[in-house]
C-alpha cells in the first residue's frame, strides 16, 4: 500500500523561510515589527525555533527562519497574526521577498560526516562541487 501525502506529513517537520531586502531608511520599522513576533511564534505550539538573521554581506538583507515540529503546525502558524504583521512588514521591503515553505523528513549533523569513510569523504565533496 502506497502512502498517502498526509502520512508522510504526518513525521515530517516544516521549515518557513523569508528572505527579504529593506532600505536603510525602514530598516529600524522593519525590525521593530519583525522583532515583535518572534517571541510569539516561538510560544506557538509546535514551534521548535524561530529566529531573525542578518546577512553580513549585504546590507539590509535578512532571513526570518522558523522550525515546526510538523506540517500541521506550520500551516497553523500561516494562518496567524503573526504571520499577517510580517507580511504588512512587506511593504516595507526594495523587493518582493523570496518565502519558502519545506517539509523534510530527515535531517543529519556532524555524526553524518563520522559514518562516512574517510576515503568516500573526498569522492561525495566533489560530487556536490559538479
């Protein structure tokens, strides 16, 4: 029996991400009101982190980031204020933001890179360079 997208939902977890560009001018609007949702999304249920990160090579570039423990969660999280307050923030941006929603059923640190022979570690690096 073949699994449906809902079972697969249902032990995956979610990813939300923004990245957005704002003018030196907004940039002080822009993060009072992004800076004022992310202790309320991090008390959301299901809510695994939340965080606001500024690129360092370009100036006035940012990333809102937040972690769900599942696909329900997340699509609970867009339907809230909190996600309304970020998006009226958008009229505040030089660009349209580029926003992804993800689901991901596995993910991996550094004890990857451990279980990989030695001498497969050159080969899958330069695998990923092609």
């Amino acid at each position: 029996m073949s699994e449906t997208h809902v079972q697969r939902a249902e032990r995956e977890w979610a990813l939300a991400t923004m990245e957005m560009k704002i003018g030196v001018s907004m940039e002080s609007e822009f993060l009072r009101i992004v800076r004022g949702v992310l202790g309320p999304t991090r008390a959301m249920r299901g809510c695994t982190s939340c965080n606001l990160y500024r690129n360092t090579e370009e100036l006035g570039s940012y990333i809102l980031c937040s972690r769900w423990q599942s696909y329900e969660d997340l699509i609970r999280y867009i339907a809230t204020r909190e996600v309304s307050s970020v998006l009226l923030a958008m009229d505040l941006l030089e660009a349209r933001p580029e926003v992804r929603f993800e689901t991901m059923s596995n993910c991996f640190g550094l004890e990857l890179a451990a279980r990989v022979p030695k001498d497969n570690q050159q080969l899958l690096l330069s695998g990923l360079e092609k």
